[in-house]
C-alpha cells in the first residue's frame, strides 16, 4: 500500500518548477512544463498565476479552481 504524503509548503519557480516540502520533510522539485499544455494548467502557462501557488489541503492550488494531486507531484518530482 502507498503512503499518500501532503505538501506543507510550495515554493514556484521562474523556469516553471514548484519546490516541495512534503510531510516527511522531503524536500523534492516538480517539474509543471510538461503539464502546462494540458487543461486545467494552460491558464497558468506564461501567467503571473503560476507564481501564485499555495498550499490547501495537502497539495498545491492556483486561483481559478487550479490545483494538482500530492500523489503527482510526489511520483513525478526528484529529491532536492
């Protein structure tokens, strides 16, 4: 069984990154470039929004209902 692990911090990136701190205190990057084509994170592609990235409710959000699942960003980001 996986262990779901919340964000408890974000820091967004100007090269289109988010900075991680999970639960475990792991901090990891995540990569958005590759899912910024896609619907719902076009609206964040080349926007000040992107740069407005929080935490709620274990994972990262933007304005506009935007968000992402832990378990995406955990599976897809590297140890920093």
């Amino acid at each position: 069984m996986e262990i779901l692990l919340d964000v408890v911090s974000v820091e967004p990136q100007k090269d289109n990154s988010l900075v991680l701190l999970f639960e475990n205190q792991e901090k990891r990057r995540f990569d958005m470039t590759p899912y910024l084509d896609k619907k719902p994170f076009r609206k964040l592609k080349g926007s000040p929004l992107f740069m407005k990235a929080k935490v709620a409710f274990g994972t990262v959000v933007w304005p506009g209902n935007i968000d992402i699942a832990p378990e995406t960003l955990w599976d897809n980001s590297k140890p920093v």
